[in-house]
C-alpha cells in the first residue's frame, strides 16, 4: 500500500456515507429554495468534519496506545505509517477547510453558524481527544446522532431555507440514527480490544448482545421515522425501499458477525444510509412539487 492509499484508507471513507446522507437530505427537503452553492458548501462542511474526526481519532487513539492491536481499516499512527505529528496536523487541516466553509455559509444566511461550527469542531476532536474524551464515557453515540443527524440535516435545511420544519426534524432522527447505527458496528467490532484498554465505548457497557441489539433498533427506528412523516405525505414510504437490506444486514448481526464481517457490514450499512437518504429526498422532492 502506498503513502497516499494509507492517507486515503486513514481517512476511513466507508464512514463517509454519514456524512453524504444528511446534506442530501436536508437539501431535498429544502425543496426548489435549495442552491446549488449552499449544497456544495454544506457538503464540504459535512465531509470535512467527517474526515477530521477520523483523523483526529486515529491520532489520539493512537497516541494512547488503544489503536495498537485492532483489526479493520487503516490506522496511521497506530501502524506507524505516519507520525502523530502529521496526522494532526491532517485533523486540523480537515477542520479548517469545513470551518472556511461554514463560515461562508454563514456570511449568506446567519453568523450564528459561526457558534455551531465551533460546537461542532470542538466535539470532533474532544470525542477521543483532550483530559476527558466523551468516546471514552459511552457518550459517543449520541455525539453521532446529535452532530451527524440533527444538526448536519437540519443545518442544511435551515443554510437553504434560514428556517426549520417538523419534516426536517423527523427525518434528521432518521439519518442519526442510521449513522448511529455505523458506530455501533464499528464500536461492536472493536469491542474487546475497546475493553482491554479501558476504552469504555456504549458496546463495552452493553456488552455483545445488546450492542447487536441496540443496532437492530436503531434501524428499525429510522425506517419508523418514514412511516411517521405519512402524517405530511405518504411519499415518504418510499425510504421503505431499504427495508430488504436493512433485515438482511439485522439479520447478519443478530447471526453473531464478528471480525472481518462486522467491516463488510459497516460498509453495507453505510450504503443502506444512502439508499435510505436518496428515497427519502426524492419522496420529499416530490412532496415539493
């Protein structure tokens, strides 16, 4: 492997569907008031952010020595293939580019954005970085859920629109939950080596069973969110295009997937966030017409 494919693996892009999903989300629901600029912007913000995190994570997961035995993508540091150094300073770029962006949405609808952003590059690198990770205290999740469903969704609606729905709202739980349920795996993945070196991630509280349990209902829950917005439109029925994929994948970890097969699972629930997302915005597409 290559300098540049280790850099590109590091970045862990089978996480990057979390990232996509939202802004395609949030902008469809935004309707014909959606430009095409503000899309572009939103979704270097998104990915930015995305790619930070993960960088920032392998440095500091790897600095601590937690990254020293895993098994699944490309860690830099903890392979020793980059320095700590200079995956930092690949963190860092990562957030200046999205905190660039942000701040040229923000010029075009509300400084507030400014406030955001900044809440949001902080919780990046304080997940497992700093005195006191929160990825360290189970909190992760709902770090994932706030920051990559709520607030990547709605923030993309509201940059489009400068106001918020109870569509929106709806369809942001969807898309944190989905993204949720990709820590989870990861996390699941992980789990005894998490354990091993006192990293007490949500999966090593809820040990294996209720962690694949927990994943379950976290897509279960997301496919609930379009029956709920039936109360709007019943073209939302069309994220139930995903069910098929959705009870295959349930049922690959319900099965006991460990290992390699909990990566291939990662992969493939990111592609279900995906599918999810497009049926989603197109049914909200046409709700708009």
């Amino acid at each position: 492997m290559t300098t540049r494919e280790q850099w590109i693996a590091g970045a862990r892009p089978k996480t990057l569907p979390a990232a996509i999903a939202p802004v395609l989300v949030g902008t469809a629901f935004a309707g014909y008031n959606a430009t095409v600029l503000h899309t572009l912007l939103a979704l270097i913000v998104a990915l930015a952010l995305q790619v930070g995190v993960n960088y920032a994570n392998d440095y500091s997961d790897g600095i601590k020595g937690t990254d020293a035995h895993r098994i699944g993508p490309m860690r830099l540091v903890g392979s020793g293939a980059a320095t700590a150094k200079d995956v930092k300073k690949a963190a860092f770029i990562s957030f200046a580019i999205a905190a660039i962006a942000g701040l040229i949405l923000a010029s075009r609808t509300s400084w507030l954005l400014i406030i955001l952003g900044a809440i949001c590059i902080l919780a990046a690198w304080t997940y497992t970085g700093g005195p006191k990770p929160y990825g360290y205290q189970a909190l992760g999740e709902v770090s994932v859920f706030i920051f990559f469903g709520v607030v990547a969704t709605v923030g993309t609606y509201y940059v489009q629109t400068e106001s918020v729905s109870r569509e929106v709202l709806l369809a942001s739980f969807a898309m944190g939950a989905l993204a949720c349920a990709i820590l989870v795996l990861n996390n699941l993945r992980d789990l005894e080596n998490d354990k091993s070196a006192d990293k007490k991630t949500l999966a090593v509280v809820m040990g294996d069973q209720g962690t694949r349990d927990l994943y379950k209902w976290l897509m279960f829950f997301a496919l609930a969110m379009s029956v709920a917005l039936t109360f709007f439109s019943f073209f939302y029925l069309l994220a139930l295009l995903s069910l098929p994929l959705v009870s295959k994948s349930v049922r690959a970890v319900n099965s006991g997937a460990s290992g390699t097969a909990l990566i291939d699972l990662l992969a493939k629930t990111g592609r279900i966030q995906i599918i999810y997302a497009l049926a989603l915005s197109f049914a909200a597409l046409l709700v708009a017409r």
